[in-house]
C-alpha cells in the first residue's frame, strides 16, 4: 500500500499563498516536487482554497477531497511527516486524555503524519519541555495555556462561563476561521481547545458552603498563579501554595480543607478520602476548565491549525460523553446544595474579580467581552446585559 505523501505540508504552504500568483519561485518548485505531474494554476488552487475553508464538511471529509484533488492517493511512498507531541494527564501513559489522544493518532498517521505523543504526570516539566523545544506541540490545562495566549487562556476565567451549553457555544465560536487572528501569539498557536467540565470547591466540612464561611480555612491555590493566592486571602481565607499533583493528596490528608477541582477529578483522585466523613462538594460551578492543544507556529502554520481547531470542535460532543461519564461517578451525597442568595455572592465576586483581572491585562478584554456576549445571549436579564462595556 502506498503511504500518502505530507498533506500537512502541502496544505500550509497552498492556503498561506491562496493563489498561484502569489507563490514563490522557490514555492512552487517545492508544491512541484510535491506534486509531480499537478498543474497548480489559479483554478486548481482556488478550487483546494474553497474545500479547505468550507464550513459544510467535517474535516475529515475536507482532507480527503483535497487528497483526491491533487491526486496524492496515486503519489509514490514518501518518508511521512513527525512531530513530537506532549500529553499532561495526571494518570500518565493509563489515563482518559492520553488514551483519547493516541485514538487521534490513527488519523494523523492516515494522512501522513507520524505523531508521537509523550505522556507527562507533570504539568510543570511538560511545559518546560516544550518551551525547551523538545515538544512540537502540548497538550495542557487552560490555566497554563494563558502564557503561550492571552486570548485562549482566558476561557478557563473565573465565572465567565458558567455552564456547559455556555462553553459549546464558546469553542464553536473560538473554532471559526474569523477567530484565526486571536490564535497566533508571538511563536505559538493555538491548535485546539477542548472542554474539561465544570470546577467545583471540594471541602471537608458541609458547613464550608458560602465565601463567608471560608474565612480561616485553608485553601488551595497553585503555585505558577499568584492571583489566586490574592483572591483566596481578599475572603479572609488562608491560601496554601502547591501544584496540582500535590494538592489532592494535601486535601485528603487534610492539610487544605477546601480544594477547587473538576468533578471529573472525584475518583482518579480519589478525592472522596478528604471529603470524608463530613465533607462534600459545593453544588454551583467556578467555572468551565478547559484542555488547550498550544504548538509551536514554526512547526505547525496557522491555516494547518485552523483545521486542527475545527476538528477539536467536532470532538466536542465526544469529549463531553467522556466528562458525563466521569462526573455520574460522584454520589449525589456529596452535593451541598446553597441558597441563591450565596450563588448571587459567588457571582458578584467573580465578576469583581474578572474586573480587577482585565485591569491588570491578566485576562484578555477581547475573551471577556465575547463570553459576556455568550452569557447575555442565554439569558438577557443578567444585570450586566443592561451595562455597556
């Protein structure tokens, strides 16, 4: 069987040039070695152009009529493209988000790409690696993605999006070609965006149920984020510096009391042991978290991520399935249902910290102004629907 020739290379240099007038001597030199036996005149090009940005096909779909377009079925064997990609699942080689990655390795490979992905239960030395230039691409939290884009970082900001029917429509509207422009920063590109489902605070007393009540309790924030420290220590709260390895096994041995984390986290962490016996989690949503896929643009052009993009859009329902089967998990024991009159405290203090956080330009104001947009679309009434920006 003939292997297929680097769609991936030939789609970054075609849709970066969009037209045979605009290509190089050099460039065309390179698409004809690509291509022997291909005329690249305009028609053909705009033809590639018009499949390539079509919203009315899966992207799988696109790739192979591109493929067929140029003829790369009938090309001769090549040497296939690699790239090095970084995976942070705190379960390592056996965890959910590395196994659902390795399931998109098949289709990389169908199209002449040779991915091998790197599992790290380090978040930390994974980001290192990658910087270091040793990873093409990582896979990392939200939270670590804000210093590779400011932009994309701040979809995971506090409260912005408060549930999933929010987040859809967020990563269907991040996954848009008009929304390119945000998804390049400095040496970096943003490749995909995935949801990881709702955070939620977990405690290890039932009493711990409202912003007032925290006051003198332990609380676990990250290390790499001194803004959380700040916040957690503006409620009269005691914040406890760590990372995310270290911070469940500080709450199940009881050196924090109140841990926020994804519900998804509940069994793989085991995070029952320090909710036990009295403790339980809090039944209203910090926030949608998210998973970025963050790649260095040198090694992946922006017109190839987009498709990558629109491709981690059409996993979403997937991924989602993948969540909802985590979070069926927690015993609804262990919900702490809260008055609305604590929901609209939690809410007034989010949206005062989102505040303060777009002032010192740690949140995007482009990313806040599109999720308040989202937030107004849902339900018009909210008080801020009525304040222009």
């Amino acid at each position: 069987m003939r292997s297929p020739i680097t769609l991936f290379f030939l789609l970054g240099l075609l849709c970066s040039s969009l037209s045979a007038a605009n290509l190089t001597q050099a460039q065309k030199q390179q698409l004809q070695t690509l291509l022997p036996g291909v005329t690249l005149n305009d028609s053909t090009l705009e033809k590639l152009e018009d499949v390539f940005y079509t919203r009315e096909m899966p992207v799988r779909s696109r790739l192979k009529a591109i493929s067929q377009m140029v003829g790369l079925d009938q090309m001769p064997a090549g040497s296939t493209l690699k790239r090095t990609i970084c995976i942070w699942d705190i379960g390592g080689r056996n965890g959910p988000v590395f196994n659902a990655a390795m399931e998109q390795r098949a289709l990389a490979v169908e199209y002449g790409i040779n991915l091998d992905m790197v599992p790290y239960t380090n978040e930390t030395v994974m980001v290192d690696e990658f910087k270091a230039g040793r990873c093409d691409a990582a896979l990392m939290s939200g939270l670590r993605a804000r210093q590779f884009n400011l932009y994309s970082g701040s979809v995971d900001a506090i409260g912005a999006v408060p549930s999933q029917k929010h987040m859809q429509t967020l990563l269907q509207v991040l996954s848009h070609p008009r929304q390119a422009g945000h998804m390049v920063q400095g040496d970096y590109v943003v490749m995909g965006i995935f949801p990881a489902g709702a955070a939620h605070i977990f405690v290890n007393d039932r009493s711990i149920s409202s912003l007032a009540k925290a006051a003198g309790k332990r609380v676990a924030v990250l290390d790499y984020d001194e803004t959380q420290a700040e916040m957690v220590a503006a409620i009269g709260a005691t914040p406890v510096t760590t990372d995310i390895v270290s911070a469940p096994n500080k709450f199940n041995n009881g050196q924090i009391d109140i841990l926020p984390a994804p519900l998804v986290a509940y069994e793989l962490l085991e995070l029952y042991k320090g909710m036990s016996p009295d403790g339980g989690v809090v039944d209203y949503p910090l926030t949608q978290l998210s998973m970025q896929l963050i790649g260095r643009l040198d090694k992946f052009p922006n017109e190839v991520a987009q498709l990558i993009r629109e491709a981690s859009f059409e996993a979403y329902p997937e991924v989602i399935k993948r969540i909802e089967q985590e979070t069926r998990r927690v015993p609804d024991r262990w919900m702490i249902a809260i008055p609305d009159k604590d929901k609209r405290e939690y809410e007034v203090m989010m949206q005062d910290a989102r505040d303060a956080l777009r002032a010192q330009e740690y949140y995007s104001a482009d990313m806040l102004s599109l999720q308040r947009k989202i937030r107004c679309k849902f339900d018009p009434t909210r008080s801020e629907c009525s304040i222009t920006e």
